[in-house]
C-alpha cells in the first residue's frame, strides 16, 4: 500500500510528563531506525515461550510517497496498553484488567477462552493460545520490569529503534524524546489511548 | 512481517448459537404476544410457542460453551457482572430468559404432562401421586399472563444483545453500527415466527388445507411486517456504512465484491428476505385488497417459513465471518 505520512497522519499532542500521577510505562518507537530484522520477535518468543505460529510483537510495513519516489517504512508493534482498553471492557469475566502503571494484563485463572477481546483489539495484538485455552499477548515483559529490567525486544532491538520508559518520570529517556519529537499513534479514532508513540521521520 | 487475522476466531458454533437465541427470543415473543391478542383466538400459536422456544436456545448454549477455550470455566461467566462487557449481560439475560422460557414451557404443557410434574408437600401427596394437582386452572391462566408479560421483554433484550455483542465493538467498522442490533433483533422476530409457521404447516393431516388457517394468517401477517422492517434496516445500514469514515465504507467491500457477496445478495436478501415476502404478498393480498379470504396454502405457507429461516441463519454467518475481516484501515494512499 502507498502511503504517504507527512501530512496524511494526525499527529498527537505528546503526552506531557506528569510525576505526581506515578508511573506510566510506554514506548517510543523511531520507525526510521528499523531495519525489519525481526530480532524482537525471536527475543520475544524466546523470553515468553511464545507458542508456534503466534507472535506478541510484530513489524508493519508502510510504503512512503509515490511512484517513482518510494520508500519502505517498518513500524514495530505489540500490544499498545491503551489508557481506554476495549479488550478490558468487554472482557466478560473481568479476566484481563490494567494494573496501576499501565499494563493491561490477563489473569489467566480467569479467563474462560471466548475471544472476545480479541474481537474488540483493533490491533490484532492478541492471539488465541490453543494449548492453554486461553487467549494471550504482550505483557510489555511484566516479570522483567518487576525486577527492574527493560522488556526483550527493547533490549534485544539492534538498530535502537525501540524505546522504553516511564512517560511520567521528566527524566526518562521517553519522556526527553516525546518532548523532541512530532509523534503519532495508530488509530487515535479509535479512542483507545495507546501507549505505543512512533516518532514522525 | 504482515500482521493481521489469518483464523476466523468465531465460526460456525457461534453463527449456530447466535441464530437459535434468535430463534427462541421470537418463538417466545410470538407466544407471549398471541397469549395477550386475539381474546384466546390464538392459544394454540400460544402453546406452540411456548412449548418450542427453549429448545433452540438450549442446543446454542451447548454450541457456546463448546466454542469457549476453556468450556468446564464457564461457570466464571457467572461469579461476577461485568458493566461493559455485552457478554456479560448477555450471559445473564440469557439466562434469566431461559428460566422464564423453561417455567412457561411447563405452563402451557397439556394438562395430563403439566400433572405429571409434582411437588409432594406432604406424605399423603408421596402415596397418592396420581390424584394430587398443583397448579389449578386459574393458576395456570394467571401464570401464563404474568409469565408472558415479564418474558416478552426479556425475550426482545436476548435478541437484541445478539446483534450488540457483535455491534458495540469500534475495532471492527463492518459490525459497529447501532443498527445490528435493530437488525438482529427484527430477524430474530422474523425467524421465530418462520419456525412457527414452519411447524403450523406440518402439523395436522395434509389433506385439510384449513387446519390452523387463521393462526397461519396472523404468522403470515406478522412476518410481512418483520421482513420489511429488516428492509427498513438494510437499506440505511449500507448508506450510512458508505458514507462513514474510510474503515467502514471499505468495510463493505466484504459484501459488494467481497468473499461474502454472492452470501449476502443472494442468500440472505433474495432467497431470506425477497422471495419469502413475495410468497407471503401472494397469501395476503386478497386481505388487503378486501377482494376476499387468504389464500391459505400449506405448501407455501412451509417453504416461506423454510425461506426466512435459511436467510435467517446466512445472515448471522455472513456477518459473524465478514465482520472479522474488517478493521481500521492505516493511513491513506496518495
């Protein structure tokens, strides 16, 4: 698909950092830093024992301009664990919920397999683990950051085009880049509130 | 990496179990309806109705809970209320409404299988089982008004959250519409009274063609109504999904040159809708036009109610499929 981004995308104001409300994790993407390698999706699926044939993190490819001046444009995605998450308001059981920084998580006791969240992600981050019964996806590395490491893909991403932070904290590096840059999200209509910011190149 | 759905997540179980709580919901609603009209004219569409509708709800709830990942769980769907989530509610609607189907379905038994169901108060009840009745003619009379008055509108909020538990989705522009749910719920009503009609038109000996002739009329009559409110419906659901944003117009490329074209256009608007309406036209219009009775026919009375039923059923599977390929559409191409 041509695309051409400058201009076409509605670019969002940035967040600005607010520490009195504690933590907000989030990523800050450069998509012109992206080679479209995919080492975090082997990171990923080595680090959550992802089963075959799913994938929690992928990459988006966008073509740029127009004939004869076109270009590739990679846009490395997982679950964007959005302030206003659909797959948590109709999750039926109360199985998936967003915990105080953020994370929108699944408790697995509780969730019975019906796939409707999955239904109601508009960014197909969520696939349906047939093994457990369950349905299952990105944790932004939830049991890395407890112990205070940053998730595998970010830490894994060779070109340094994943950024990972506290939003909240001015002194992070994704808040210093959020104040730098022009930055979009994917489907602002949708009234999400994803915590996924790519940087305009 | 290209990411996107490559599995219909939701299949046949869940197109089956949406179709057969249509299907109760109207069956249902019919019976609480001909309970009310009529002074006792239409008592047999009643029964009919009542002893019927839960039936096709009990074989969806198997389907449902068969399709879980999970299915021994699915007790969790019962152990909290969930505001936001139309599954829920929906859970607990259903329910409640299969306990009011089931409770009315004992109501209308005929009385020697309602008196085969006791409740021995006492010992004396244990010993002579055959002579004790609990529920007297007046109770029963009464029941089936009270059960029919609280059940109806039970019955319309079923069908209804059949058509919101796709609907009330943004993420997926082809169902996110207010009007499923209106659409659902009409074809609900619409296939409800199709299976009654189907089933007046067995029943009895065929060689008497006014065997339930003026309940036929009354189903006919009311399915007339029903296809043309679905009408009312689609004709605005393909405006409005054209002229919204970019997502939901494309959205409707599913249907209009679309793997699910021949489905929608031929199936479920021809076949489910148009020829049934043009059968039951024929069977009415003497009425209409006061020229003279309806022309009862037992033949086309079965295949309209045939007709509407299998339009009824593409219908959910069109829109349960299509609705899982459509998405918000990324940027606009120059």
């Amino acid at each position: 698909m041509t695309t051409n981004l400058k201009g076409m995308l509605t670019h969002i104001e940035p967040p600005k950092p607010n520490p009195q409300a504690g933590r907000r994790w989030a990523f800050v993407i450069e998509p012109d830093r992206c080679i479209d390698c995919e080492a975090c999706m082997v990171a990923c699926s080595v680090e959550n024992q992802v089963p075959v044939g799913h994938h929690r993190n992928w990459i988006a490819h966008r073509e740029k301009g127009k004939f004869p001046y076109l270009s590739l444009h990679f846009e490395p995605e997982n679950c964007h664990h959005c302030s206003n998450p659909p797959c948590e308001m109709v999750c039926p059981t109360g199985a998936t919920f967003r915990r105080e920084d953020g994370l929108v998580l699944i408790n697995y006791d509780d969730c019975i397999g019906c796939r409707y969240c999955m239904m109601a992600c508009p960014y197909d981050a969520r696939y349906f683990d047939e093994d457990r019964g369950v349905v299952d996806k990105c944790t932004f590395c939830v049991h890395r950051l407890d112990a205070g490491q940053p998730p595998a893909c970010v830490e894994t991403c060779i070109g340094g085009a994943r950024h990972f932070g506290d939003i909240n904290d001015p002194e992070s590096e994704v808040a210093k880049l959020l104040a730098r840059h022009e930055v979009y999200v994917r489907y602002a209509e949708a009234g999400t509130g994803p915590a996924i910011f790519y940087i305009m190149d | 990496m290209e990411h996107g759905h490559t599995v219909f997540e939701w299949g046949l179980l869940v197109v089956i179990y949406l179709y057969t709580a249509g299907i109760s919901a109207g069956m249902f609603a019919t019976s609480a309806f001909a309970t009310y009209v009529g002074g006792g004219r239409y008592r047999r569409i009643a029964r009919l109705g009542a002893l019927l509708a839960p039936w096709p709800l009990a074989l969806g709830l198997g389907m449902l809970v068969l399709d879980l990942g999970r299915p021994l769980y699915f007790w969790k769907l019962f152990v909290t209320i969930q505001p936001t989530s139309p599954m829920s509610i929906g859970s607990w609607l259903l329910s409640l409404f299969m306990l009011v189907a089931m409770i009315n379905l004992i109501l209308w038994l005929p009385r020697p299988w309602r008196n085969l169901i006791k409740f021995p108060h006492s010992r004396a009840d244990v010993r002579d089982r055959l002579r004790w009745q609990p529920l007297t003619a007046r109770m029963v009379r009464m029941g089936r008004g009270v059960v029919a008055a609280i059940g109806f509108p039970l019955s319309l909020g079923v069908a209804m959250y059949t058509g919101i538990l796709l609907g009330a989705i943004p993420g997926r522009p082809f169902w996110n519409t207010p009007m499923l749910a209106q659409l659902f719920l009409f074809s609900a009503m619409s296939t409800g009274v199709a299976a009654l009609l189907l089933v007046a038109a067995l029943w009895g000996r065929i060689s008497d063609p006014h065997e339930l002739a003026h309940e036929r009329h009354m189903l006919v009559s009311m399915d007339v109504v029903l296809i043309l409110m679905e009408f009312f419906i689609i004709i605005p659901f393909f405006l409005h999904q054209a002229l919204n944003t970019r997502s939901s117009a494309e959205s409707l490329n599913l249907v209009m040159g679309g793997p699910y074209t021949a489905l929608l256009w031929g199936g479920v608007i021809s076949l489910g809708l148009l020829l049934p309406l043009l059968i039951e036209g024929y069977e009415l219009y003497p009425v209409a036009l006061k020229e003279g009775a309806v022309k009862y026919n037992r033949l086309l009375g079965g295949l309209s109610g045939l007709l509407v039923l299998i339009g009824g059923f593409l219908l959910r599977y069109v829109f349960v499929y299509a609705g899982q390929l459509s998405h918000f559409l990324p940027v606009l191409p120059r």
